[in-house]
C-alpha cells in the first residue's frame, strides 16, 4: 500500500529535519541500500515518516562509531520493542521528557519518585526511563541546543541515582556486581539502571564510571573480590580493546565476564569467541540474564 501524499515529504525537508544533506542521503540509498524512498513519475524522491525513523537510527549507529557499511546488518538485526501502548506510562514518558527539556528537577524529581514507590526497579526501566533515553537520544542527533539538554539529562539522572543507591549499596552486603565503563562518555545512563536493579533485588554493586582499559580491570580483582564484572560501552570498541585488552582480561580472569550496550551488538561474534558473554542493549532486558549468570555461581 502506498504511503498517502500528505505523508510522503521531499529530499529538502527530510535533510531539514534529520541534519543530513541531501548527497549523503542518496548515497546511503544507491551505495549502501540503506533507504528505499518513494519515487515520483518524474524521479523526485519521497520520504515517509518511517524513512525519517531509519535515518535517526541511522545516525545513532553512526555516532556510536559503527562504519556506514556495516549499519545495513544492525539495522535488520531483530530489535526490542521500546515503545508501550499502556496510556499510563505513554503519559508519564511525555511528562518525563516535557519535564527535561523545560529543565524543571522537581517534576522529574515527582514523577520519577511516584514510579518508584508504585513499580518494581525493572518496570521503572522498562516502561518509564528507557523509552524517554531512547527519544531522546534519536532528538539529540544533529538538534541545535542538543549537548545542552543531554548535559542537563545526564547530570539529573546521575545525580539522582548516585544519592539514592549510595545508602541503599552501603547497607548490602555480599561481593558486588562489578560495573565497568569502557566508552569515552563518563556518564552512561545504563550503568545506572542495572546498578538500580541490582540494589532493588539486594546485591551490591561497584561502578567505575570514567573509561578503565580493559587491560587494568584485572588489578581491581586482585585487590578486592567481586561476584562478576559487567563491561558497558555505548560505542564500536577500538581494534586495541577487542585484539589486546579484552583477550587478556578473560585470560587472567575467573569471575564471568559480560558485556552489555551497542557495543555487544556491534560486536557479537567477536565477543562470543572470546568468552565474552553479550548482553542486550537495554538494561532491563540485560538485567534478567545477568540475575542468570550470578544465580549458577551461587
């Protein structure tokens, strides 16, 4: 079926919207085969809506360092669903990010605190956080004033997680969960949602959250003991970190070594034949097979 025409916009307007002009959007549909837009009896390109969201999604794998050639297989790589049709949290996402973009803490602070005291850890991830991330992050592609409302996103959520699990971490006890940060971002929002997780269900976690080379994360474990280490990264790994570093750790390593972000995606295969276990991109869906790995060690 046809898009209707209203739907349909030119080449102009799309490059207007996403950022990206005009020759890059062809080549990426004649080289690459990424787009496949509608077509007018005289040859003039039409974009529908979804054409904008592949180009959005495009751009996220790009500005996660992944190579324009090798986006065509992440693009068709079978995906979560991040979207809800419960009207509730439809509701409080809208709210939520309303709340960021406008700068306003206690709204975020209000909403954010409701979800918590009414939902499990999970759900609050899931349902509420996660999709609001995800938005926002397709918004911040190319969007003039987009570091500023990411600093500002970024800042609250690290702010308000820090406060809340610092008490409730010092309270557990047991060997902590591990969580280590790879990408060049020091503050990475999935970290924080798998560290919430963690401490909802009792277990401790340690965070390291300013990029560590892989090939130093053994001295932590020689100096103090930890249930398991959880890798993060939001970007492709350097050919350093998956040749050198990543070899080394497993190696010298006892404790099951997992990695969770893009970079799990990005870089499967290799991962999987270095006794890498990959995690999906969302914490929520992660966090399940994490409680997995430490259950057996139990």
């Amino acid at each position: 079926m046809s898009a209707s025409p209203e739907a349909l916009l030119p080449i102009r307007e799309v490059s207007r919207v996403t950022g990206v002009n005009a020759v890059t959007l062809r080549a990426w549909e004649r080289r690459y085969g990424l787009i496949t837009p509608h077509r007018t009896v005289k040859g003039h390109r039409l974009y529908t809506e979804e054409n904008v969201q592949q180009i959005q999604a495009i751009l996220t794998w790009l500005s996660r360092g992944v190579a324009v050639g090798q986006v065509k297989e992440l693009l068709h790589a079978p995906q979560p669903l991040i979207g809800t049709a419960d009207s509730f949290w439809h509701e409080r996402q809208q709210d939520f990010i309303d709340a960021l973009l406008t700068f306003d803490a206690p709204m975020l602070e209000q909403i954010f605190s409701h979800a918590m005291r009414t939902f499990s850890a999970q759900q609050v991830a899931h349902h509420l956080l996660e999709p609001v991330l995800q938005h926002l992050h397709q918004r911040w592609q190319g969007q003039f004033g987009s570091h500023l409302e990411e600093v500002f996103c970024h800042t609250w959520l690290h702010n308000r997680m820090a406060t809340q699990l610092y008490e409730i971490n010092q309270q557990l006890c047991g060997e902590p969960v591990l969580l280590v940060n790879l990408s060049e971002q020091p503050c990475e929002p999935s970290l924080w949602l798998l560290a919430m997780m963690l401490n909802a269900d009792g277990i401790r976690y340690a965070m390291l959250e300013w990029e560590v080379p892989a090939s130093e994360l053994s001295l932590i474990t020689e100096r103090c003991s930890a249930a398991a280490i959880v890798l993060f990264s939001g970007r492709a790994l350097s050919a350093h970190q998956l040749r050198r570093q990543l070899p080394k750790l497993v190696q010298h390593q006892p404790l099951p070594v997992m990695l969770a972000g893009p970079a799990a995606a990005i870089h499967q295969q290799v991962l999987m034949e270095l006794g890498v276990l990959t995690l999906p991109e969302r914490a929520s869906l992660a966090y399940p097979l994490l409680l997995d790995q430490l259950r057996t060690l139990q």
